[in-house]
C-alpha cells in the first residue's frame, strides 16, 4: 500500500518539539479519511525535511485506529465530539515515487 506522508513539526505546552504526521488513505468505495500517522519506535520515521513523501506498507505492518473524543473551545469552552483516527505503522520503506505538488496546476502564473 502506497501512502502520501505530511509532516509537521509541533511543540508540547512544556516546549519540546517532535514531528506530527499526517495522511489521507482511500476507503474501497473511493472515499477519504484523513488521519494521524504514528511510527512505531523500532521502525523509525520518515525526515520531515523529507516530506511530503510516498511510503510503501504492507496491512500486515499496520493497524488503523478510530476514537470519539471531545474537543473543547478555548474562546466559548464549548464541548463537541469528534473521530480521531490513527494509522499506527511498524515496518515500511521509502518509495521510489517522488511527490510532486500539482495544488496550483489550474490557477494562471
């Protein structure tokens, strides 16, 4: 399975810094899920100055998680719900495929 990887560096509220990844995986019936993506220690991750980047990944490495949770507001502290989904992956390999970035292939120069 070929994936489209987006990394973003982020910081904790304590300041430290660490790489969030982020990708869209197609459902069989051709819809989208946006989704976190966690690497598992042992198989390291992608650099970000790298991404965004295609990974290869057999199901067989991976495991897709999905759960409610409830995010509040900072400005009104209203509470709603929503789906977090997480791609957890433990074995994969760079592609060959180079992303190439077509977002503003129809606007004019």
């Amino acid at each position: 399975m070929k994936i489209l990887v987006f990394a973003k560096k982020r910081q904790t509220k304590d300041g430290r810094s660490f790489t969030a990844y982020v990708s869209k995986l197609t459902k069989k019936d051709g819809s989208f899920v946006t989704t976190g993506v966690k690497f598992r220690e042992e198989c390291g991750s992608p650099n970000a100055d790298e991404c965004p980047c295609y990974i290869e990944v057999n199901k067989s490495d991976c495991n897709f998680n999905v759960k409610e949770v409830t995010i509040k507001d900072p400005d009104t502290g209203e509470e709603s719900a929503a789906t977090s989904n997480t791609l957890w992956i433990s074995a994969w390999r760079m592609s060959d495929e180079e992303y190439v970035d077509h977002s503003l292939d129809d606007f004019e120069d």
